[in-house]
C-alpha cells in the first residue's frame, strides 16, 4: 500500500474509532449515540435516495443505519422502516437525522482547546 494510501485509511480509521456523539432525545424518551463518519456503502444509500428525491425516505434510511445505544449497537432495523415511516412525528425524525447527518460539522473537543 502507498504511503498516500495508508495515511488515508489512517484518518478512517481514527475517525470510525473515535468518540460516539450523544443526542438526548425527550420526545423518545431515548439517548442516540452516533459517529462523526460512516463508511461510504452506508453514506451512499442516503446520497442515493436523496438524488431520487426520496428525503424522507433518506431521513429514515440514516436513522436506521446510523442510529446507535451507548454500546455502539444499531438501534432501528430494517423491519422498523415502516413504523418510522408512518407512525413517528416527522419532526423528531428531522432533528435526529440532521444531528446525525451534519456530525462531521461539529468541532471536536481538541480542535476547540486549540482556539
């Protein structure tokens, strides 16, 4: 592998092994844990089906893959789409999946202490 190669799944895997994110959510009386990157067969799901302008779909597709508890375990599965699809407020939905899809825009705890 080459250098440039090795430094890039270097910073991948860093980042997939990096600190889970935590988002209290009251409305569900529930805790999601989320990390700041995915791998791109997961990101490309959701790109997918928001260029077929499917964004709700997309919406609950990141929930579904991305979604974690504290243990890092994915806490929606694929029977669950349809309950999140139907039977859950649109925009509780809204706001976990924006947290979880923007993560990588929130700045880390060391980039802060830097400024």
């Amino acid at each position: 592998m080459s250098k440039t190669l090795e430094n890039i799944t270097t910073h991948y895997q860093n980042e997939i092994a990096g600190d889970k994110l935590k988002l209290e959510v009251p409305e569900w009386k529930l805790d999601i844990y989320y990390k700041r990157t995915y791998p791109f067969n997961v990101e490309s799901k959701v790109l997918e089906m928001q260029a077929k302008g499917q964004l709700v779909e997309a919406l609950v597709e990141s929930l579904i893959q991305k979604a974690l508890d504290k243990h890092g375990k994915k806490i929606f599965d694929e029977a669950d789409r349809s309950v999140l699809m139907n039977e859950a407020d649109p925009n509780v939905i809204t706001k976990v999946a924006s947290a979880i899809n923007n993560a990588n825009l929130k700045p880390k705890v060391d980039e802060l202490v830097k400024e």
